[in-house]
C-alpha cells in the first residue's frame, strides 16, 4: 500500500506571504511595547490613588528606607567625589586659563547642586536600592507570595508598593543633600589645595550663582527621581515571570529604564527651572 504526499502549495512561501507574516509580527511586537507602556501608566495611576486613599504602612516604609540607605550610601559617596572632582577640575582648569581661578566657587556649586548631586544620588539609588527592591518583589511574585496576599484579600500596591515608592524618594531626597555637601567639599579640597584658589574668595563664591532656588530645584529634582525610580523597580518586579531567569531580566530592566526615565525627567526638570529663572 503506498501513501501519497499532500500536495504542497506554492503560494504558502511566496514572497508576498512572507512579507505579511513579517509586518503582522512586527506589529504585534509594537502593540506590545505600547501594552507595556499602557501598563505602567495605569500601575503609576494605582499607587498615587494608593497613597491618598489608603493606610500608610509606616513600619515597612522605615524597613524599606534603612535598606535603601544600607545599600545606596556607601556608593553615593564614592561615586559622588571622582565625579565632582572631574568635573571642577576641567572647569578650574578653564578658569586659570582666564586668570579667574578664584569663581571656583561659584562654579563648584552650579556643577554640584544643580546637576551632580540630584543625579549621582538617584542613579546610585536606581542602580543600587531600586534593583534590590525589584529582586526582593520578583522573587515574592515567581514564589506566588503575591498571588496569596491577592487571594487572602490583601492589595499588594499599598501593602508593598507604595511603603517602596516613597522610602526611594525620601532616600534620594536624604542623599542628595549629603552627596551636595561631599562634593563641594571635595570641590574646596581640590580647587584650594592643589590648584591654589583662595580659600576665602571659595567659600564666599559658593552663593555667586546659586542660591536656594538653585537648592529646593535640586531637591525636586531628586525626589521625582527616586519616584521613578521606585515605580519603574516596583512595576517591573510585580511582573516577573519565568523563574530566576525572569527575576534576573526584570532586574537589569530596572537599570535601563530607570536611567532612561531618570534623563528624560532631568532634561524637562531643568529646562521648567531655567525658563522660570529667566523669566523671574
């Protein structure tokens, strides 16, 4: 008894087929990335709904912002003293080319409170607390811890997510102000000890330019960082999925996008800012 083959059909490979399979995946990945992103927005409107309608969980905000500040303190302040360093250095160095060396001052405190400080701070907070929260909340979630407390009635956003949310913005507020001080420190130490500024004309530069708007600009700054932060950590570790491996890709995702966010916001941040001030 022989068997016959079912007849092949040409046109099940022809180029036009193939393009439309092509632009339907692309497509379905595109509708994904937009899914993700629509995801998000609605998990952010969540947690601020959270914040203002539920009971604060003091205790696992203080929990969450000692583990923080255990994990994020140490590298903000090696992280914040090369940096700042770096960057005076090269201004200084324009500045004894111009005969001026004594604004090192002003110049250190526009570098440090405007820009260096807010960022350092929360990407150390990004990079550090907020990889450990998104690992801590991942593995909650591919244990089904999460699943439990959602079947045993409890809402895992004002229980888990906001105590988070808001210790990564009191953190990154709190280091902002110390890595400040640490690098116009650092700032005084370098301009005056080995570039020989005057250690008076430094100390009494240090408000030419900056001022506390300059200051309270900062501390907005660093609050909607770590805000971002938290939300982009806490979002991507409710939806890990696929074992240790999925823990592990939700982790370095925290790091891209939060730094993406954390640019993006630092960019518009500071344009609001000096438009403002210009205006004033």
């Amino acid at each position: 008894m022989t068997t016959t083959a079912a007849p092949a059909h040409p046109e099940a490979m022809t180029p036009e087929r193939t393009k439309i399979a092509q632009e339907a995946l692309a497509s379905n990945g595109l509708v994904k990335t937009f899914g993700v992103i629509g995801d998000f927005y609605s998990f952010c409107g969540s947690v601020l709904r959270a914040m203002l309608t539920t009971r604060f969980q003091f205790r696992e905000f203080v929990s969450q912002a000692w583990f923080i500040t255990s994990v994020s303190l140490a590298p903000a302040i090696f992280v914040c003293i090369p940096f700042c360093v770096v960057i005076i250095f090269q201004v200084n160095k324009l500045l004894i080319e111009i005969g001026a060396v004594d604004l090192s001052g002003s110049a250190a405190a526009v570098a440090v409170i405007r820009e260096i400080g807010p960022v350092v701070s929360v990407l150390v907070v990004a990079g550090a607390g907020a990889t450990a929260v998104c690992a801590d909340l991942g593995s909650r979630k591919i244990r089904d811890e999460i699943d439990a407390m959602e079947t045993l009635g409890i809402d895992p956003i004002p229980r888990l997510v906001v105590p988070r949310v808001i210790a990564s913005m009191v953190i990154g507020v709190a280091l902002n102000g110390m890595v400040s001080v640490v690098g116009l420190v650092g700032g005084y130490f370098f301009s005056v000890v080995l570039q020989n500024a005057t250690p008076g004309l430094f100390l009494s530069d240090l408000t030419l330019l900056v001022g506390t708007p300059d200051f309270l600009s900062a501390e907005i700054k660093a609050a909607v960082f770590g805000l971002l932060a938290g939300l982009t950590a806490c979002f991507l570790g409710l939806n890990a999925k696929g074992g240790p491996k999925g823990v592990g890709d939700a982790v370095n995702q925290t790091v891209v996008f939060a730094f993406m966010l954390l640019f993006a916001a630092n960019s518009v941040i500071s344009m609001i800012f000096l438009n403002l001030r210009a205006g004033a």
